[in-house]
C-alpha cells in the first residue's frame, strides 16, 4: 500500500470491491409495425395452398353489350383469359443455439426473449417480401419519390382506385414515418373543419382508407420511400408454413438449438387496385 497526502481509496484501488447489478429488464429491440402482410395484402388464399406448390388463379373479363339489328345474327364473344401465379418459392428460417454452461449463469427469463424473437425475424422478412411488390412496376402511380406527397396526388391515387371499381372497403393506405410528418402538415389532415366535413378523425385515416405507418416501406429518408395505397385485393399473399418454434437438444455440444421456418409467396393480384405513392 502507497501513503501520502493525495493517496485515496477511489474507484480504481477499490475495484476488487465493485458491485456490478443487472438490472432486471432488459433494453429489448423495437419491432416495427408488419403492416404489408397484416392489411396491406389479400391471403383468403392460403387454405387453397395447404399443399401444393403453385396456385393458378383464372382471371374473369366482362362480356360487352352489342346493339342488336334487324334480321342480323347476334355474334358470341370469344373469351382468352389469364391468370395470375403464386409459387411458394420463399423459404426462411431463424435460429439460436444455447448452451448448458451458461444456464446457471445468467437470467433465463431474459435468454427466453430470443424465442419470441425467431418469430418475430420470419415476420420481418415476409412483411419487407410484400412491400416489394408496390414498385414492381405494375402499379398506378403518383408522386415523386424524396419529395413529399401533396394532397393532390392522395385524390389522384384515390381516383384511380375508382376508376377501376376497386370496393370502398378494404382499402388503406401504408406510409412511412417521413410521410406521416408531412402529412402532419397538411391542412387537410389537421383541420377540424375537415373532420367535420368527413364526420371522422383524421389523424390515422383518411377519407375511408385507415392509415398505417410502417418502417417497412421500401426506400430511405434521403431517396424517398415507396408507400402504397390500394384494395387489400392488389397484392395476394400465401404463407403455406407458419412460424412455429422447434427445440433438439444435441449432445456433442451440450445445447439446446431453437429455429423456426417459414415459407411463402405471393403476386399482384389486381394491379389496378393498387398506387404506388411516390413520396418522402
């Protein structure tokens, strides 16, 4: 031991004393909103696709009305339809491994969490699947992408959803958080003299059409993002093996591994119930 005037016992001589204490809860990751495939997608088909790989779904067309003439034969309507696909070709899986060494060293409960989280991770990647589809190409479009959305372009997007007979039901609208701060500063969205015209709130709706925020649409704050409004009938979605968590213990390494699997897919169902909204 030194002594001194200036010698202490401070929190360097005093390490071996230390007390360290972890806290009980732990700081768990933020997990984001899985709008695409919880409302943003049609998935009556999944038990069609119980088994099976491919799905074919015919597409119907309208027959035409033609003015009848006198003494003229009527003339029959040749019908060539199509149909849209959806192959189950997204396979994914979570996984972690816990050893027998470490159980009696740390706090189960918070180990534990890690299990929900496999499910959670399988979600993540089928909801980022489904907002892929909203610039594919097919779409309508309005907007600019990095440049925020007026309100001009949600009429323009809301048209062409009616152009197309899309129902007034089912429809929605996803937006990123960038959007949603510009759309905070629309009058149209924060007026109580719109709300009164529209008999409802507007902050999380707009018109008929709910609106979800999602950290899932596609893009960055600086190159815009790729937000979408439709019928939930423009995007079809099937998830032929749901999440579910499977445990082995194996013996050459004295633990227990955990994974879950999932497999999916999905396609543009009706591309004219769909906007791709161009925005920030």
């Amino acid at each position: 031991m030194a002594t001194g005037a200036t010698e202490f016992i401070d929190v360097t001589t005093a390490d071996v004393f230390l007390e360290e204490i972890w806290a009980k809860k732990a700081t768990i990751a933020r997990e984001a909103e899985l709008a695409f495939m919880k409302y943003g997608c049609d998935r009556s088909f999944e038990g069609e696709l119980a088994k099976g790989q491919i799905l074919r779904i015919q597409n119907i067309s309208d027959l035409a009305a033609r003015a009848k003439s006198t003494n003229t034969a009527i003339s029959y309507e040749t019908v060539t339809e199509t149909e849209a696909t959806i192959t189950i070709n997204q396979f994914y899986y979570a996984a972690y491994a816990m050893e027998d060494v470490i159980k009696p060293q740390v706090a189960m409960s918070k180990i534990d969490t890690y299990t929900q989280k496999l499910g959670y991770a399988l979600g993540l990647s089928e909801d980022a699947y489904v907002a892929a589809f909203v610039d594919d190409g097919t779409l309508n479009t309005v907007g600019t992408l990095a440049t925020p959305l007026t309100y001009a372009n949600l009429l323009r997007g809301d048209q062409y959803l009616n152009d197309a007979n899309a129902p007034l039901d089912n429809r929605l609208i996803i937006i990123s958080p960038a959007e949603k701060a510009n759309f905070l500063g629309m009058d149209e969205f924060i007026n109580g003299d719109y709300a009164k015209i529209q008999g409802k709130r507007l902050v999380g709706s707009w018109m008929d059409y709910p609106v979800y925020v999602s950290t899932h649409t596609e893009g960055t704050n600086a190159a815009g993002h790729d937000n979408f409004m439709g019928h939930k009938e423009c995007i079809a979605e099937v998830t032929q093996i749901d999440p579910v968590v499977k445990s082995f213990y194996d013996l050459d390494y004295f633990c227990v591994k955990m994974a879950a699997l999932t497999t999916y897919a999905g396609t543009i169902r009706r591309a004219d119930h769909g906007v791709w909204l161009k925005g920030g």
